[in-house]
C-alpha cells in the first residue's frame, strides 16, 4: 500500500467526450471470449451472467452501459497511465520493458493486458473504494472475476506472474496485490467452459448456455405461445416442496400458539426474567361495514362505491 498524495491529475474532462465514443465502439461483441468475459462464464462476474454475455455477444441484446457509466470506463482507462507510473516511481522499478495494452489471439481466445512489466502481466483498476468483492474476512483480496480475468491473462500470455495494481481514489492509495499462477485443474476447468461457451457462439445455440441468474429468465424470448415449463423446471419443483414445507410449519406455529394459550388460560400477557410482555392474548374490538347486508338493502349505495382493482395472481399448482 502506497499513498498517492503527491500526485495529482486534472485537466482531462476535455478529453472524456473522445475517450467515452471510443470505449462505447470497443464494447461491440464479436465471437470471441476475451479476459473480460471469463469471468462471466465462470460464474464469478456479479454484473453479468454468461448467459447475459451470450445474448449480447450475439446481438439479442445491448450492454447496459449508460453514460454515466461508460465516462467512468473511459476515465479509468485514461488513468492507467497515471497508475502505470505511479507504481514504477513508488515501487522504485527502472525497467526498459514495458509493453502497454499487449494482446495476444488463439483460435477465438484473446486477451489484453493493461501492461506486462519485466515478465510481469499487470493488470490496472482505477476504482472510487473499495467494495465486498475486495474484502475476505476484512483482510484485501483480490475479487474472483479479475482473479480470473488474470488467470486468463497468464494462460494465454504463458506467464507466470500477474498483479493486480490498485487505486483507490477515496484514500489516494495505491495497491499492488499478488495473483499466483492457477492450479492445473483451475486451468483445465477454466478451459472447458470457456470451449462450451465458444462452441454455443460459434453456433448460436443459446440452449447450450444456462442460465445462471433470476434476472436471465427476464431475458429469455419463448418462441412457443404456450411456455414450457422445462426452462423452469428446478424453480418450479423447489417452489412446490418449499409450499409443502410452509404448510408444515405453519401447522407446527398452530400447535405452539395452541399450548401457549392452554397455559395461558384466563392471563393476558406472558412476562419474560425482565418483566417485560413478551406474548399478549386480549380481548380486541373492532368494527366494519357488513358488506352482505349493505348489498342486499342498499343495493344503489353498495354499487356505488365498489372499487375495482385488477392483479396478476400468481398461483403454482402441482399440475394433478
């Protein structure tokens, strides 16, 4: 951890504009997978599913990047620079081998790194805090999706070491955190979603891709009116054994309530060693309108002052 105090950056809000058109072109997805998206096909990406990253690979649907946030993408990559030279200086590292947005491509496999340093990949966040995915217990960690982001990195790169170069612009301070190498079964696991994923896309076959999140059924488009429920099948079968396991306890809640009131008796309240009422069983009077008897000698009242509302049920039946 390093402080950053005595570097200061400005002057580049005139050059947001020509960074943000250029960061909106380079989100255009082709039919590759990239550092950026194993993560996602992983299932480590919080912000986006593999699923949502196929449909928008294959054009079904757009990033949802708005302009709030594609500024901030391009501010971040204005400032890898900045952070790039700040580590060197901080760190005290006078190397002559520095290669900066260095890419490599094999067979629908890319990938980017923000600078490779001395045979070290670098890999560069410019973030305002941090947040949960930065904190393991409280102690810093390095987030699963750019773990696997570096990973990818040094696979393709067949590099050996990676960092994850930090800064944290609430604190002004300069992290330099350490990713080592994956295991071979991370690597072999890694590859083999990564060629599933490419085969559906090489395809366009999106029933290859599952759906990971809640929110991926929102994106699905049923071609048949009548929707099956196989793309469901699992939520539908946990909602009817988690009904049965609602009316189970709900008959177990009755038969506590039931002995508590046997032992009640005639008493109001149940005090607890503080004295204080911790269960009430009283006498409560309340009043309404007889809507039955109101309709039947009113009827002109009654009818006037029916409001009506229109709801969706949702009901999950068990199909006998």
């Amino acid at each position: 951890m390093k402080n950053l105090n005595k570097y200061k950056i400005g002057g580049f809000d005139i050059m947001v504009k020509q960074y943000s058109r250029d960061t909106a072109l380079k989100m255009n997805r082709s039919k590759i997978i990239g550092s950026s998206d194993i993560g996602s096909i992983m299932g480590v990406n919080p912000y986006c599913s593999a699923y949502k990253l196929f449909l928008e690979k294959i054009g079904n649907i757009t990033p949802d990047f708005d302009a709030r946030t594609i500024k901030k993408m391009a501010i971040g990559k204005m400032m890898e620079d900045f952070i790039l030279s700040a580590y060197l200086d901080i760190y005290g590292i006078d190397s002559t081998s520095i290669g900066r947005d260095v890419r490599i491509d094999k067979e629908g496999f890319t990938a980017q790194a923000d600078a490779i340093v001395d045979g070290v990949i670098l890999e560069i966040k410019n973030i305002e805090k941090f947040y949960g995915g930065f904190l393991d217990h409280g102690e810093l960690a390095i987030p699963a999706y750019y773990k696997y982001q570096m990973y990818w990195q040094m696979y393709l790169f067949g590099i050996k070491q990676a960092k994850l170069i930090v800064f944290n612009n609430s604190e002004q301070q300069l992290y330099a955190l350490d990713c080592e190498y994956p295991a071979p079964q991370v690597i072999e696991l890694m590859l083999e979603k990564a060629n599933e994923f490419l085969n559906a896309l090489q395809t366009g076959n999106v029933d290859l891709i599952k759906p990971d999140l809640i929110d991926d059924y929102a994106l699905m488009h049923p071609k048949a009116t009548g929707l099956s429920y196989i793309p469901v099948k699992q939520f539908y079968d946990d909602l009817l054994a988690l009904n049965e396991q609602i009316k189970e306890l709900e008959k177990q809640v009755e038969e506590k309530k039931n002995a508590i009131k046997l032992y009640m008796k005639d008493s109001e309240a149940i005090y607890n060693e503080d004295d204080k009422a911790v269960v009430s069983w009283k006498a409560v009077t309340t009043s309404r309108v007889d809507s039955d008897k109101l309709k039947s000698e009113y009827p002109d009242i009654y009818n006037a002052n029916l409001k009506y509302t229109t709801a969706r049920v949702f009901r999950c039946n068990n199909g006998k």
